[in-house]
C-alpha cells in the first residue's frame, strides 16, 4: 500500500511539472498570433475566440430579458488546438 500512495505521488508531481511546461509552450505558440503553424508530426490552429457567459445568479434574483442582457459578459481569448496528421494514405 505505501508503494502505490508513493508512486501516486510520483505520478502528480510529474503531472503538474508537465502541465507547467505544456503552459509554458503553449504560450509562446499563442504569442505567434493566430494562424495554422504546422510540425513534423503535428499542426496547432490558434484562433481568438469570443465566449459570453451569464451572471446566474443576477438572473436568478430578476428574470427580465433586459437585466439578462445587462448581465450577460463577453471574454475573448486565445484558444490553441493540437491535431495530429493522418498516417493513411489519400488515394
């Protein structure tokens, strides 16, 4: 039991040491600005995206069209996408 909560912790600590490098290139791709930039075995597609969100509970406490309209926010940002190239062969 002890060998699994260890290597459980193993495991997370090298997770999140990954996730700071994802973070870390993922920004410098998205400073490149928005297009298709293409690897060897791989392509990412950074796009600006605009996203709005409901305040919820403003809504809740008043239900008219307009207060929903008055509460309503908008976010953009930059969103990055990683695809990988087909290995078939296209006839």
């Amino acid at each position: 039991m002890a060998y699994q909560i260890d290597k459980l912790a193993a495991i997370r600590a090298h997770i999140n040491f990954l996730k700071e490098e994802e973070a870390k290139v993922v920004e410098l791709l998205k400073k490149r600005g928005t297009g298709t930039y293409k690897g060897t075995e791989h392509y990412v597609v950074i796009s600006e995206v605009t996203r709005k969100t409901l305040d919820m509970k403003a809504v809740r406490a008043k239900l008219s069209r307009q207060f929903i309209q008055a509460n309503t926010n908008e976010s953009t940002s930059v969103q990055l996408r990683l695809m990988g190239y087909s290995k078939k062969d296209v006839a």
